[in-house]
C-alpha cells in the first residue's frame, strides 16, 4: 500500500496500517528533522513526537490538498522549527534575565584581573628563590623542559636538578600558602 491510502487506515484507527506508515515514513522524517536541528538527540525526539502527532491526527489528512508523505514532512519541518525557535526564545530570556538582575554570565574583566593577580604573586614567590632553583623551575615549568632536559641544558647531574626542583618548588608550596 501507499502512504496516502495507509494514512486513511490510519485515520481510522488502524495499528497495522501505522506499523507500515511508520516503516514509510519515520526514515525520511527523522533525515529532515536531523537537518534542521543538527542534535542527533533532539532530532530522535522531534521525530517522535511527529509520529506520535501523526497517529493522533491523520483525520485531519486531505488526499486532495496533496500527498501523504509532503504532509507527513510538513509536520516535521514545522515541528523542528519550532524547536529551534523555542530553544532560541528560552537563551533569549535567559539573557535579558541576566541583563535585568545585573549579574552578567560571565565577567571577562574579572577573570582577567584575578589571573594578573596570581601570575603576579607567583612571579613574587618564583623570586623569593635562589637563582639555581629559579631557572631549574622556570625552564621545566614554563619553558616545558623534562628533569632530564633541563639538567642536559644547564650541564649539571640529574640529582642536583632534581633536589634544586623539589627545593624550589617546596618554597613556592610555601609561598604561595600550600596552594601550589
């Protein structure tokens, strides 16, 4: 059977004649909902609810206005757009919302602000150490240099790089208040 005459069925109660309007349909409807909303997950939920709304009312179906399945994606189409829209609308008050209660989402000159604040006091502590374990922290930390690198770089024994690291990081632990 075809589409049109399987949704009169289904106008009409028919289970089976959904089973097989459902088969017909549910790979196209979901093709397009997928297009307009991108989202795999809300795409298989706007899917849904368009074959659920088309068992509810394939009585309204008109085989004269044109065919079943141009309907049947019409419903989609329309669904999935609303979606969009709904989605759209509810960042939309969250926004103005945000706008109105005066506490911005995120504060940009804050954040930027409390990260010059740390890298100063890091600075601060990186130069309350001795000169050795300054470079021997700066080089594996900042420059991203492995113990074994920085102890080849600075023409020093691995031990001694290692105890000028765990001395100087332990007097930055301290400095900074056990927070590093």
């Amino acid at each position: 059977m075809e589409a049109d005459e399987l949704l009169v069925l289904v106008a009409g109660g028919d289970q089976k004649a959904f089973e097989e309007l459902y088969g017909l349909v549910s790979g196209p409807v979901y093709g397009l909902v997928r297009r307009v909303l991108r989202d795999p997950a809300q795409s298989e939920e706007v899917a849904q609810e368009v074959l659920l709304e088309l068992w509810r009312s394939a009585a309204k179906f008109d085989p004269r206005r044109g065919s079943a399945l141009s309907w049947v994606l019409t419903l989609a189409h329309r669904r999935a757009v609303d979606r969009v829209r709904s989605a759209r609308a509810a960042g939309e008050r969250e926004q103005r919302e945000a706008l109105r209660a005066n506490h911005p989402a995120f504060d940009h000159v804050a954040e930027e602000v409390e990260a010059g604040l740390e890298r100063e006091w890091v600075r601060r502590c990186l130069d309350r150490l001795t000169a050795l374990q300054r470079q021997s922290v700066t080089l594996a930390y900042y420059d991203g240099y492995t113990y074994r690198e920085v102890a080849e770089r600075l023409s020093l024994p691995l031990g001694t790089v290692k105890t000028r690291m765990r001395d100087g990081l332990t007097q930055l632990r301290k400095c900074l208040g056990g927070v590093a």
